[in-house]
C-alpha cells in the first residue's frame, strides 16, 4: 500500500543539488577534522611530555587506519547504497569528535585518531562515488578540491581557535560535532543514488580492485598522487615543529599556517585550472611540485619564513593540479558501479603516501640527523617521484601523439585498394 493510500505522508528528500552540496561538504568537514588535531600536537607535546616519533606515529595511525578501512569498506556502498554507509561513518565521526575533546593521554589520542581514519575511510569512498552519481563532471572537481579545502580550514580554524578562545583543547572539537550532526540529518533525507546489488559481505575482504582497463591510467598517475601526499604528511607531522624553529616562537597558531597555505594554495590551483586538460595538470602539478619542494629547501638553508612559505605556496599548487590530474585521468573511465571501489584505490595510494613517510620521518627525527637533515632527506624524495610523475605525462603524452599517425597510414593502403 502506498504512503498516500495508508494516510502517511511521504518521505520527503532533498533535491539532487541539495543532495550535491551536502556530500560535497561532509568532505571539507571530515579532511577539517583529520587536520583539526595538527596545531595542538605541540601543545599535547609540551603537556604530556612525548618525543617527536609519538607525534607522528599519532599522525600516522590516522592515515594507516584510513587505508585499513578503504581495504574493506572502500566498495560498500555500492553494494548496499550510499546513505547507510555516509549515515554511520558521520556519527562515528562525531563520537570521534567527544574521544579528542576529553582526551587525557598519548593513548586517548590514538584512539580517536584510529577510529577518525575508519570513519573517514568509509566515507571517501561513498562520498565521492555519490557526487559522481548526481553530477560527473561537478563530482570530479569536487573530489579535487574538497579535501584540500577541509585540509586548509581544518588547519587555520584549529590554530585560531587554539590562540585566541578559551578551552583551546576542546572548542574546535565540539564546533565540528555540531557540523556533523547537522550533516548526519541531512543525510536521512538525502535521495539514494546508488541501487542494491548482491556481494557485500563479499566486498568486505581487503582487496584492490582496479578493473583491467584501469590499471595503466592508475599507474601512470601513482607517482604523482605518492608525491602529493607525502608532503602533505611533512606538513600535518612534521613543518609545524620546523616552522616554529625558523620563526622562534613556540606560537601554535603557526602549526597551523604552513598547512593552511599548502592546502589553500591546492584549493586554488584546483579551481584556476579545472578547465585544463588532464595533461596540462599532471604536467603542470609535477612541475610544481618541483620547485615548491625546492624552494622550500633553500629557505630552511636560509632561514626564511617568507621563502619557506613561498615555496609551501608552490609546491600546493603542485599539490591541487596533481591531485585533480590524478583523479581526471582514472574516474571518467570508470563504470557507475566501480566509482566507489576505484576511489578507494586511489585514497589508498594516497594515505599510504601520506601515513609511512611521516612515521619513518618520525623516526629519522630522533635517531639520525635531527629535524632539519630529515626535512632534505624528506624533500628530496618528494622531487624525485614528482618528476618521475613529470617523466611519465610525457613519455603518455607522446603515444598518445604517435597513435592517430599510426593509425592514419595503416587506413591509407586500404583507401587505396577500396579505389583500386
């Protein structure tokens, strides 16, 4: 019997710009709360009294977590839809949220931080293939530009809040649980876009499931999004303890700088260049990457925050080209009902990137030549795989050049027959 004919009036659900919008924005939120927690660390670290591989080991729970999840949960939702999946990965979050506001010690940190990457994991995936379903076009832009922008605000808000309003360990903690609540409302009533299909249990064993199709576009652009998302593990473990040593100050407003102006700097070339072709961004991202990596070295050399933060703003760009490029050159190709897995791959790649350099960078901290040696080392590596990335857009570009030549004069002889 339907809602009419039984006297219950039916579900009303929002409209698919509405819809759009919403999972565009539980992206910023989720990345603003992964990077909420980056100014603070040196306030948990004076407090509690723990080395520098603790920070980053806390750092990087987050990321392995991440990937944990994406191995397992990454396709879920398309096999039992999206709004299940989004719906419960937000209230996680928001008990996530609770977990860091009453945080008393190294281990109620990694707690939240391990459970913050399991929602977060389950929610990428879902979130990203949503905004692909209700517009291509508009969900892969937003997939670029939405976690470099959760990434920012996240980043610069924490630090704010953290020096200029009370309960600094709390407030920005308790501001997002009443984000994700509101986002969790919203999606009761967001439209499913996504129909059932039959192997969710199935899905559950970790797995990497890259259709045939889509392996060399994957690794073509590896190189890149490893690149990426290395630096961006420097910058939310290690550049807020090395930008306080360049400024002198033990301010925690400014371990939230360095990671505001890498992830704005993203968010901006994301939105300059989103009508450029995918080779334009991996060509421009690599070379970006390049020189904002270097930049940033001759500046810890120099002693500079304006070049340290010159750099940071280059190799950013480098960050939201190569980051869209990567994403340009995978998720067209893919099927409706493989969007969410093949995402999963790549935030795979991606939090990988980001979770083991940082963890070892932790570790060469304190055991091998100190902070700033590990930054060259750090830095170096970086430069390496970008123009690896750089290296492999060309060698892609120019087969791609070759093959209608080819193609036009294996047709000619047969042209010539036909009139023959």
């Amino acid at each position: 019997m339907s809602p009419a004919r039984n006297g219950t009036a039916p579900v009303r659900r929002l409209s698919a710009t509405s819809a759009f919008y919403l999972q565009a924005s539980i992206i910023v939120s989720f990345l603003a709360a992964s990077s909420a927690p980056t100014p603070l660390y040196a306030s948990y670290q004076a407090a509690w009294g723990f080395s520098p591989i603790t920070t980053t080991v806390v750092f990087g729970v987050y990321a392995f977590a991440v990937l944990g999840t994406l191995l397992t949960l990454g396709s879920l939702s398309d096999h039992v839809g999206r709004r299940p999946v989004l719906f419960l990965a937000i209230l996680l979050q928001a008990t996530v949220m609770l977990i860091f506001a009453n945080a008393s010690g190294v281990a109620a940190l990694i707690l939240a931080r391990v459970t913050q990457g399991v929602s977060t994991g389950a929610a990428v995936g879902a979130v990203g293939a949503g905004l692909l379903d209700l517009d291509r076009a508009k969900g892969t832009l937003a997939n670029a530009v939405g976690p470099v922008t959760g990434t920012a605000v996240g980043g610069i808000t924490s630090g704010l809040m953290v020096q200029y309003l009370p309960a600094p360990t709390q407030l920005i903690y308790f501001v997002l649980l009443g984000v994700f609540l509101v986002q969790a409302l919203g999606v009761a009533f967001m439209p499913e876009t996504s129909a059932l299909k039959p192997g969710a249990l199935a899905s559950l064993r970790p797995h990497l499931r890259v259709p045939s199709a889509l392996r060399q576009p994957v690794l073509i652009v590896a190189p890149a999004l490893v690149a990426a998302w290395a630096l961006a593990g420097f910058y939310g473990s290690l550049a807020p303890t090395l930008i306080r040593r360049l400024v002198g100050t033990t301010s925690t407003l400014f371990g939230g700088v360095a990671l505001f102006v890498l992830a704005s700097s993203a968010g901006i070339a994301v939105l300059v260049l989103r009508e450029r072709t995918q080779r334009t961004l991996m060509t421009f991202g690599s070379s970006a990457l390049l020189l904002g990596v270097a930049i940033t070295l001759l500046a810890i050399d120099a002693a500079s925050l304006a070049l340290f933060l010159l750099g940071t703003s280059v190799a950013g760009m480098g960050f939201g080209a190569a980051f869209q490029g990567a994403l340009r050159g995978v998720i067209p190709l893919a099927a409706p009902d493989e969007r969410a897995g093949v995402l999963s791959v790549l935030y795979i790649i991606s939090y990988l990137a980001m979770g083991l350099p940082a963890l070892l960078g932790g570790i060469l901290v304190v055991y091998a030549g100190g902070l700033v040696s590990t930054t060259r080392e750090y830095g170096a590596s970086i430069m390496l795989l970008a123009a690896m990335a750089l290296a492999g857009t060309f060698s892609t570009a120019r087969k791609i050049a070759t093959a209608p030549l080819l193609g036009r004069a294996t047709r000619a002889p047969r042209a010539q027959r036909g009139h023959a």
